[in-house]
C-alpha cells in the first residue's frame, strides 16, 4: 500500500513539475532577453525606441518605429486576407461539407500548417512577386493613383506579398481552431432551429456561428500570434528596406522579426547594437505571449462552459 502512495505521488510530482516547465522556460527567456536589451534602456527611452524611425546603429540610433509599422502593415493584411477565408472555410467543413470531403479536407489542412516558411517563401518570390509587379502595381498606379495604391516600388516585394505569404501560413491555425469549436456547438440547437422553420444557413448564421463566435475570436488572435512572430518568409518577400515607413500595399516594409534574423550576428562590434536586437526579441515575445494567453484562456472558458 505504501509503495502504490509512493508511485502516486511520484507520478504526481513528475507531472507537476512537467507542467511547470514550460511555464518557467518562458519567463527564463523573456528575463534573460530584457537583461540583455536593458542597457539600450539605460539610455534610450521607450518613446525614442518604439516612436523614433531611425535606425543608425553606428550613430547610436536604434529606433525601432519603421520596423513595428511595417509589422503592423504585414499583420494586418494578412488579418484582412485570412479571416473571411478561413472561417467560411471552416463553416463550409463544419456544417455542409460532405463526410468524406470533410476527412480529406482535415490532413490537407494539417498538411499547411507543417510546411517549412522557407517554402513558403519561396512560392511567394515565383508566383505572388512576380504578379504583383507585373499585373497589380501597374493596374493600381494607372486606376487608383491614391493611397493606399500608389507606389513608385516595382518589383513586387511588398506588405502586400509579405501579407498574401503570411494569410497563407495562418489558414491552417485559424481554419482547425473554428472548425473544431463550431463542431462544440451542440446538435440540439441546430434541431430547434431547423424546427422552428429556419433554412441552413439561418440556423449557420444565427445560431451556430453566434453561439462560437468567442472560440473564432480566440482562433483569429491565435493566428495573429503567429503572425507577429512569423520570420523567414515574411523576409523572403517583404522587401526589407531599411528606414522606411511603408506608404501603400505595394511599398517595401521591413517586419520586426526579419530585422532580428536579419541582423543579429554582424556589426556587434557596434556598442549596444546587441541589445537593440534582443530587445526587439523581447518585444515580439511579449506581444506573442499576450496574444497566446488571451485566445487559449478564450478557448478554456468555452471548454469549461461546454
């Protein structure tokens, strides 16, 4: 009796601190990132760091405000692309697909999200550069000479290609997490719906899709953490021009996290070049996790509700 206690609290014990692990790795991380970019706060300010657009490492200028625009420019693109796309996707799997279209259609999706960036990134240089330089900025520069259309940039890397590429790798997020909470939905509400004379659709529309709208909430944010974070095909296909705030859909931007792959590793001999970066990483980790905490915590409360 007294060893089956000993092995419960053993398995106890090993699960807990399993648990805990993670949880301590990443305030671990995020510590030892802030100690290392403390001493560019030690004489930059917060405003001068996030507002200030210039970026002259060897003349001590470390703002980074071109290179958090040009993330939002990215992100919100992607957002835009992404979110009608994926959640019609998931309402047509959930709630009119076939059987066997909806279990072909699972590992297809499953499939996107494992894909490497890199080849991401290249299908974005073959295929989405080239079409945004040849038919896109021409057709907008000659039919929209206004913002957020015109641009002087013709060679097709841009927010927009940076966008389209990342809209892609965020489908599989956003389309597994709707489809799978939409599915929670219990089928005694669809019944009284349909009972009561409502079409599909209504009962899609009405009731489905306003009794999950918090889980697809929590999958939009989920696929948005991943998206501030995203690195080497936002890279590939952004651009990447220093010191510049993007304008339009088709200028050049260069993306917080392409800055860290980019440059960390040369010029540290310059003082405190180092720190801006890790900062930087500091920065990004802080926005992922926020966003990772506030969709999982989301889909929790449903899990427990349901």
């Amino acid at each position: 009796m007294n060893w089956r206690r000993l092995k419960d609290l053993l398995a106890s014990r090993i699960t807990f601190f399993m648990t805990c692990f993670p949880i301590v790795l990443l305030f671990l991380i995020g510590f030892i990132l802030y100690l290392k970019g403390k001493p560019l706060l030690e004489i930059k300010s917060i405003k001068d760091i996030l507002f200030s657009s210039s970026w002259h490492p060897s003349n001590m200028e470390f703002g980074l405000g071109s290179f958090i625009l040009g993330t939002l420019w990215v992100v919100t693109i992607a957002v835009i692309i992404a979110v009608p796309l994926s959640v019609l996707t998931a309402v047509y799997i959930s709630e009119f697909a076939p059987k066997k279209l909806k279990e072909f259609s699972k590992p297809l999706i499953d499939l996107l999200a494992g894909i490497s960036p890199v080849v991401y990134g290249l299908w974005g240089i073959i295929v989405v550069v080239p079409i945004i330089r040849d038919y896109m900025i021409p057709f907008f520069n000659d039919k929209f000479p206004f913002f957020p259309f015109r641009s002087e940039n013709f060679t097709g890397f841009s927010v927009l290609a940076g966008g389209i590429v990342l809209a892609v790798m965020i489908f599989p997020i956003i389309i597994s997490i709707v489809e799978e909470v939409m599915s929670s939905v219990p089928f005694e509400m669809r019944e009284a719906s349909l009972a009561l004379g409502a079409t599909k659709w209504e009962t899609v529309k009405y009731v489905v899709i306003r009794k999950a709208f918090p889980g697809i909430i929590a999958g939009v944010i989920l696929g948005l953490s991943r998206a501030f974070g995203e690195t080497m095909a936002v890279l590939m296909v952004s651009g990447c021009a220093l010191n510049h705030i993007p304008e339009s859909i088709f200028d050049p931007a260069y993306p917080l996290p392409a800055l860290i792959a980019n440059t960390y590793g040369e010029m540290m001999s310059v003082p405190l070049y180092d720190s801006a970066i890790l900062f930087s990483a500091f920065i990004l980790l802080i926005v992922t996790a926020i966003f990772n905490v506030i969709g999982w915590s989301i889909l929790l409360r449903l899990e427990r509700k349901g």
